[in-house]
C-alpha cells in the first residue's frame, strides 16, 4: 500500500543521506562484523575469501530443499565520491568476519511508475535501498555442499539504465536447489553512473561493464571456496543482460574469465545495446547542461567534476532529457578498452571467443515497449484493436527517421494482405516490427555468426504464457516472461502456478543447467520429457519451441523479415537516401531503422 512505498523512499533517503556525509550506508554498519574470536573455523557458512572472511546463512528454497546463501559479498571499493563515474577498483581487505546475510542495495536508478502499483511492472523494480554503494555479489550454494559443481553467473536487464540481482523473480534457490549448481549474480552500476562516456580517465565509460568484469574476476579466484569449479562458468542473462554476456564474449579483457554463454533475448548487434563516441560524449554534455554543470567540449574535466558533486538520484532523473536519437540514454560504447571495435566488426572477423552458447528469444519481444511508448494507442486492458490509420500512424512514430521509401516498406513487409484492415493483425503487426528489428533479427544475427565459426549453438523460441500472467491476454509472451521459470519461481507453492508449469519450469532448469553442465542442453538419453534440442547451424537454422505441450522444431525463426531488416531494407534506404524525405539523423547510428522512447525494462 501506500505507506509501504513512503517507507522505502525514506530508507532510500536515509542511505544517502548516509553516502553523502562520508559514512557507509546503513546496512554496512557495525553489525556486519564480527571480531576473530566469534568465528568458528569448521563452520561450513563462514567462508574465508580472498578478501577476508564472509558468514552465510542457511535458508530454505521456495521446494522445500536447503540452500546456503550469502548475499552482499563486496567485489569493489564504494564507487562514490572520485571514484563515480570511473572504472571499479577491487574491495579492501577486511579483518573479522564479515555478515553476508542481507540482499545488497540496487544501485542508483528510476523506478517505473507509469502504471502505479500493478504488479506487472512493479516487479521489476528495485526492491532493496537505492544507493551508490551497490558493488556486492551473491552467492547460493545447494546442500549438501558440493565439491566441484558447474557455476551459473546471472546478469541482470534493464535496458542499462535499471534492474537489481535482487529481485523476487531471479530467485536463486530454486534453481541451485534442484540442479546442484552454484547461482551467483552481481550487481553493476547503470544508466549515467554506469556508462557516462566524456573518453577522459574520469569518466572513461563502460563502468558498468567493468564492474561485471571485476566481479567476473573475483568468480575465477574465490569460488572454489563455496564448491565451484572456476573452470565451469556459465554467463547468463536477459535483455541488457544477454547484450552484457555477449559482450564478455567479444571482449579481450573478460573472454578467459568464463566457459560459456546463455543469452535470453539480447544481442550485441541490437540498434539500442551500444552507441559511437561522438553520441555518447554528446549525451554526457547533455546531462551536464540539464544539471546545471559546465557542458562545453573544451571543458570535459569541468564537466565530470561538477557531476560528480550532484545528487545521484538528479542525474539518473535528468537522463532522458539527453536522448539523442537511438535509444536508451546512457550504454556501452567502443571505448578501447573494454571494447575495440564495434560487435559487427568483431563478428565479422571472428574475433571473439569460441564456445557454446544457448540462446533465443520469445514470441512477442515488441509489446512491452509499445505499451509504454504508445500509451494512448495501446492502453493496458482487454480487447485493446488497432485501426489501419492507426496502425500507418504508429508506424511513422516508430520509425521517424526512415525516408518515405522505406516507411513503405516496412508497411509493406507487416501488412496481412489477406485482410489489410483487421484490427487484430494491424495490433500484432506493431509488436512483431518492434520485436524482429531490436530483439529477434539481432539474436538469430549473433547465433548465425556463431554457428558459421563452427561453435555448438542452441537456438529456442518460447511460447508459454502463464495462466496467471497480469497482462492483457493480447500481450502474449513479452519480452521476460520466461525468467520466471527459468529461476523456477513456478515451483513456489504459493503463487498458484499449474502443476503443467511446475513441470515445464522444471524442464527448462534443466535444459539450462545441462548446457552449463556439460555445453549441451539435453539429457544422455532422449525422452518424451525431454525431446532432442537439435544445434542451430549455419545453414539448417533449427530452433526448439519452449512451450507447454509442444517440442515443435522450426526453422529461423522469422527468416524472411530478418532478411528484410539486416539486408533489404539498408540497401533500400542507401538507394533512396536521396529522395525528399524528414531530415536524417545528425549522428548515424549503427542501424537505426527506428528509434522511440520506451520507459521500461529491456
């Protein structure tokens, strides 16, 4: 209710307040240590890091199995004060043990609160203190406490500019419980206190990256101590998440820091996932000018040291003031460091490294982002149709900077001819335009490219919808909806889940699980339960279908209008980019076939 939401935002308040009289924030206080004498050194939850020593707690999993948990484990010093906006440096030693009971706090971001309090989107909001003070890991260890097991690392989405490791629905226990793996997530700087670019020391961009990079590193050299095998890594996540994994993938600094990949609906070929230099500086001079900061070129180290002295929570809301043309305000860039070409290029060349990876997206990737972004058009609630006119008006709002040409086009390409006018499909159309060009074309893209360097890929297209989903039926299968089961949130006996769903989220963990195990994500032995997940390769292109009752295998999926977007379509605008038409955009993304402004989780 209502009092509940005051009394976050007044712990939020009390952190900083915290943060900015140069004490640690409150859940770091005194109570998190303990002197020497207090330790046992048999016990099984005091876990002796690189660092210094930690104390877990044993809960129970949602199942009812135990699991050994400890949450806030610091990876890097406070990123406040000088160190905002720069690369992380690695945590101080500690002396004691150090009490790792507590979920970490979310890093400094804005909350959705487009649709008050409906649960669809509140959940994914942060739901820990909000604070600068944020660099923490979490570990979760199934018991008996294995020897050797393989290690599932989860990366958050958020469009980089939002998400916590600590939400309800990535749930670790489940997952560590029933697979006897290691569940460990980090959290990492996001929006302008992760990815402020000025190409100066102090703001040298892709912090956020580095931060996972830093925590990847303290993976490689501690988790052992919890019965991990640090040569059996898997990175996975979704949206900004997968984009982030694929980027440890391409990038020289993080590939031999891990095994291999998952990448739920992301990739780094997506138009938003990464912006140039030049927008990126004009972004962060952006931001400086809504402040009230110096914002000249000549005067970046101005620029930063004024930012670094503002109010985190007014930089974070002062963001989408500076979106240029492309997409969300602040993410990853060529910096030449972290990374040293652009994706497509490293692609291309197949400079990145070779391993298996599992990955796919949903059905309908488009409709959260056009519920946000067209809200009038798209309001949230049953039987919601799309005119024709409505439908060719929102396709010139999607797409304001694509000639006259090429706004034909793709009406051309998402039009059912059979019957042009239907309400149903013109609404469909919207979804699946904005679904193909930022999501499904960009993983079928990076799996390509994969399996043509021979690497084993596993491709799959989910297509269950929960029976207790709090979306319109018309949504069906957004953008996300398959982290639940994934993290095996089904098997919570209190949400309600069908015992249908309990099975298939128990499927799909150890679909997941046996990739991480072994690179492979089916069983020794075929079943009915388990039917054969064939590899997606360059030229049979096979997916899995992930839905209730169905081990469909296609092809593709959506080849034609993959073709349309990554070939047709530039080779249409490059012939017709002289033709009359509104103005180009000053800085020419990668692919910026559209562009708008979506309030919400990628």
């Amino acid at each position: 209710g209502h009092g509940e939401s005051v009394r976050i935002i007044d712990a939020e308040l009390g952190t900083l307040e915290h943060v900015h009289s140069g004490a640690t924030p409150r859940r770091r206080g005194l109570t998190r240590r303990e002197s020497n004498s207090d330790a046992n050194d048999n016990d099984p939850l005091v876990v002796n890091t690189d660092k210094g020593r930690i104390r877990g707690i044993t809960v129970d999993a949602p199942s009812g199995k135990k699991v050994d948990v400890w949450l806030g484990i610091p990876y890097a010093q406070p990123p406040v004060g000088p160190l905002r906006f720069r690369h992380p440096r690695p945590a101080e030693k500690w002396t004691g043990v150090l009490n790792t009971t507590t979920p970490p706090n979310s890093c400094v971001q804005i909350v959705d609160t487009v649709f008050g309090d409906f649960p669809g989107a509140t959940m994914w909001n942060p739901n820990t203190p909000l604070s600068e003070d944020c660099l923490y890991i979490n570990v979760v260890a199934p018991r008996p406490r294995p020897k050797n097991a393989a290690v599932m690392l989860w990366i958050f989405g958020g469009s980089f500019y939002s998400g916590t490791a600590t939400l309800d629905v990535y749930d670790h226990r489940a997952l560590a419980s029933e697979e006897n793996v290691i569940v460990v997530s980090l959290q990492y700087r996001v929006a302008s206190l992760g990815f402020l670019f000025l190409g100066t020391p102090e703001a040298p961009g892709n912090a956020g990256l580095f931060d996972q990079n830093l925590a990847l590193r303290w993976v490689r050299d501690n988790i052992h101590r919890f019965g991990g095998d640090p040569s059996r890594v898997t990175l996975f996540g979704e949206s900004a998440g997968a984009v982030s994994v694929s980027l440890h993938l391409l990038s020289a600094l993080s590939r031999d820091l891990f095994q291999r990949a998952i990448l739920q609906s992301g990739s780094p070929t997506a138009p938003w996932a990464l912006v140039s230099r030049e927008e990126a500086t004009l972004r962060a001079l952006r931001l400086a000018e809504a402040v009230g900061c110096p914002h000249e070129p000549s005067k970046l180290s101005d620029a930063v040291e004024c930012l670094r002295g503002k109010d985190p929570h007014v930089l974070v809301n002062n963001e989408w003031g500076t979106l240029g043309i492309c997409e969300f305000p602040f993410v990853p860039v060529v910096d030449g460091a972290f990374l040293d070409e652009t994706p497509q290029r490293s692609l291309a060349s197949g400079r990145f490294k070779k391993t298996e990876i599992l990955t796919g997206s949903n059905t309908e990737e488009g409709y959260y982002f056009i519920i946000y972004y067209l809200t009038e058009l798209l309001r949230k609630e049953e039987g919601v149709t799309v005119t024709r006119e409505e439908f060719l008006q929102a396709v010139r709002e999607l797409n304001p900077y694509v000639n006259g040409a090429a706004r034909q086009a793709i009406v051309f390409e998402y039009t059912d001819w059979t019957e042009p006018d239907n309400p149903n499909s013109n609404r469909d159309a919207l979804d699946k335009m904005v679904g193909d060009y930022h999501f499904t074309c960009n993983v079928n893209e990076f799996a390509q490219r994969y399996a043509e360097e021979g690497n084993n890929v596993y491709m799959y297209l989910y297509t269950h919808r929960s029976k207790g989903n709090p979306w319109p039926r018309w949504t069906g299968v957004m953008h996300g909806d398959e982290i639940n089961y994934v993290f095996g949130e089904p098997l919570n006996p209190t949400l309600g889940y069908t015992e249908d769903e309990k099975d298939f989220s128990r499927k799909i963990m150890r679909y997941w699980s046996n990739f991480a195990k072994t690179g492979n994500p089916n069983p020794n032995t075929a079943s009915s339960e388990f039917p054969e997940w064939p590899k997606h390769t360059a030229h049979g292109r096979h997916y899995l279908e992930l839905g209730l009752n169905t081990s469909f295998v296609g092809r593709g999926p959506r080849l034609r209008q993959c073709a349309f977007w990554k070939k047709y379509l530039p080779q249409l605008v490059a012939a017709t980019s002289n033709l009359p038409g509104p103005a180009p955009p000053s800085e020419p993304c990668e692919s910026s076939a559209f562009f708008y402004r979506p309030d919400l989780i990628v």
